[in-house]
C-alpha cells in the first residue's frame, strides 16, 4: 500500500522516444518508477512473422468515457494546426485496449507483445503484427504508463517530438485508442493506434465528439471526389453535389443517436461512409412560440398619428423546429392582420386603422394565433392582446444624431 502511494504522487516524467528491444531488462525499483511515454513507426507492415497468444483478443473496456476524452484531445490538436480529424474506429480501439491490459496484467512497457511466465517475460510478437490481427495498414504507435487523466498523457505526448508527429501525421485517418488501470507496476496503462486503409473514407462529425446539444454540427469527409450525397439515418438522400471536404449538417431534431452517411462519387467509382453521434437535450414536441402577450399602441388624437405604425411578429416553432403552418383571427375593427396565415418563420403584420371617433379611452382588440397539425400543438391557440393608449397631445420623436469622427 505504502509504494502504490508512492507511485501515486510521482511527479516527474521520462519521455521515452526509441521502442524497447525484445529481452531489454524493465526491472527498476518500484521509487524509480515515474509516468513513462513510448512511439513508434511502421517502417515494415507488410512482412506477418508467426506467432502465437498475439492479439486476436477483445479486452475489456476499462473507461470508455477516458479513451474518447484522448480521441478528442488529439483531434483538438490536429485542428489547431488545420490537419483533418480522426475518425475513431472499433478494430483499432480493440488492437489498443488489449494492448494496455496486457501491459498491465504481464506487467511490462513495451510496443512489442510478451507473456510473463514463472516471472520471465517471453517474446511473443512484434507490435505491428499484433496490430494486424486487428486491423490493416497500421501507421504508427504511442504508448504511456502511470498517467492519471486523458489530458495529461495527451500533453506528455505532444510535449515528445515522436509521440506528437503520429498524432499529428497527414497519413493517418483513424485512431484507436485503449485504456487499462488496476495492475502493473505503473497501474495505469494508455496505447494509441494510428492507421489507415486506403480504400476506407471516414466521414468525422464535429473532431469525432461523442455527442452534441446543437443540431448543426461540422462534417469533414476524407477523400477527392467529383460528387457526393448525403442523409440522416434511414432518411431520403439529398441530391447530388459537388463534393467537399467540410460542409456544416443538420441532424434530425429529435434526441438520440444519429449516423449521417455520405455516397461519393467520381466518373470511375463510388464509395460510400457513415459516422453517429448523440443529440441531447433537444426539444421534442411542436411548440408555438415567439409571439407577446400584449403589444401596445400609442395614438395621438390632435395628429392622428399612431406610434408605433405597425408592429410585426413572426411566429416560430420553439420545440423541435420542424416548420408550422399557422392561421390568425382577429376581434377587433381598427386594425388589420396581413396575411391571415403562413408558415414558420413566416412575418405577420398587426396595422392599427382610423379611428373614427377617438376619446381618451383605451382600446383594446384580440389577435389569436393558432398553428394548424394533426396532433396537439403546445401553447397553440395562443391569444395576443392589442391595446390602444390614447394621448391629447402630440407624439414627440426624439432623433440622436450620428457623430463620426473624421480620420486624421
């Protein structure tokens, strides 16, 4: 208990940039133990040695919200510096978490992957061909051990050139990410894996964020096409476009997980990709909004003049979004509506008319809006006051005048 307090409270870092060798000795005491970091390069993918007990496993998921907290750290990185964002897949994050646990459980820090056996450890694979079992064309890895948040990994990576080239690298497009705590001398154990597979275009919504409260979000799609389409869910597909990398989506205005997928195309081929994300704390039921409860007239009986000389109002849908058709009636015979219906966030007028015989009484009128559906609008019909002040006396407009300052 003493030394895992210990190890707890370590501060310092060793920013470990060259893989180990197979067989190098980790044996350190456990005080000399602080977080450490490690990368590597693919440089021979394509040479599969055999092996035995290498990879091929799915490991437990240790803290799936830690693992997308890195996946979105590096992808925050990577738009800083204009670089695409990765797209999160499921091969790779398998290929990275069964990684992370056998570093804890064989309690070793290595890229490559060895069994511990009567306290030895045993060369099993090299680290690319682990990957493999996983998941094709492997870029690059990053490792690290006895760091406590996803943030300050993430920072020990980009603090070491190697770690933050893969991270950064324009030949990746996928990552993967595995997170394991509660075995090993380091106790907590984090692998990136980078990749991509060339025939395989990822589509990215918002840096590959888990969720969302705002129903537009961002979309980046890899590739150079000549057009694509797009749609939400099981939905219509748009029409044919020209493509683009980024263009800003609308997901479907109701809470859940969303996929959008895109079809791309060229005059040779077509290929198409997806990506989800979750919407929350969107409104679910129409609700007619955006409209007073009172609007008040000034008229001046000397001049004849009303303040204001009319008044518009444009009625909306404040639950999901989705358009209203609306229709008006009125109580009243000194002001006209115009139109008397339309269509969210169509524009109304209220006109205040001649009065015929004006006396210091205030009139008043009614102005119901009533949104037109199948099923029950919330807060449809909904009444408007329309009152009329009138005043003996002019209406005295007060007018600021602009000052601008001439250049010197």
């Amino acid at each position: 208990m003493i030394l895992k307090r210990l190890l707890l409270h370590l501060t310092s870092i060793l920013l470990l940039i060259s893989c180990w060798l197979p067989g190098t000795s980790m044996a350190q005491s456990l005080d000399e133990l602080p977080p450490r970091i490690s990368s590597i390069i693919n440089e021979s993918p394509t040479q599969i040695p055999e092996y035995f007990s290498c990879g091929d496993q799915v490991a437990p998921v240790s803290n799936w919200d830690y693992e997308q907290q890195v996946v979105e750290l590096v992808n925050q990185e990577r738009k800083i510096r204009d670089l695409p964002p990765l797209k999160r897949v499921d091969l790779l994050d398998e290929a990275a978490r069964y990684h992370s646990a056998d570093l804890g459980q064989d309690n070793y820090f290595d890229h490559d992957s060895y069994d511990r056996v009567a306290g030895e450890l045993n060369f099993v694979c090299l680290w690319w061909a682990r990957i493999q079992t996983y998941y094709s064309n492997v870029r690059a890895e990053n490792i690290a051990a006895g760091y406590q948040t996803p943030a300050s990994v993430v920072a020990a990576w980009m603090d070491s050139p190697g770690h933050r080239n893969n991270m950064l690298s324009a030949y990746s497009d996928e990552i993967g990410v595995g997170y394991y705590s509660g075995s090993g001398q380091y106790n907590t154990y984090w692998t990136q894996d980078f990749g991509d597979r060339g025939s395989v275009y990822p589509v990215v919504i918002n840096g590959e964020a888990a969720q969302t409260n705002d129903r537009m979000v961002s979309l980046y799609i890899y590739g150079n096409w000549d057009e694509m389409r797009l749609r939400n869910n099981d939905g219509a597909w748009t029409n044919w476009q020209t493509f683009q990398n980024t263009l800003e989506w609308e997901l479907p205005p109701t809470n859940g997980e969303h996929t959008v997928s895109v079809e791309m195309r060229d005059s040779s081929t077509s290929t198409a990709s997806s990506d989800t994300i979750y919407l929350s704390a969107q409104p679910t039921d129409p609700e007619l909004g955006n409209l007073p409860a009172i609007i008040t007239f000034t008229y001046s009986i000397p001049t004849g003049e009303y303040l204001p000389e009319l008044a518009s109002q444009s009625p909306l849908n404040v639950g999901n979004y989705d358009p209203l058709n609306w229709e008006i009636s009125t109580e009243s015979t000194w002001f006209t509506v115009t139109p008397a219906s339309g269509t969210t966030p169509d524009v109304f007028q209220i006109i205040p008319g001649t009065i015929m015989t004006p006396s210091l009484i205030t009139t008043t009128g009614i102005i119901t809006v009533s949104a037109n559906s199948l099923m029950g609008i919330e807060c449809s019909p909904h009444v408007i006051n329309v009152a009329i002040q009138m005043i003996d006396s002019p209406i005295n407009r007060v007018y600021i005048p602009i000052i601008t300052r001439s250049s010197p």
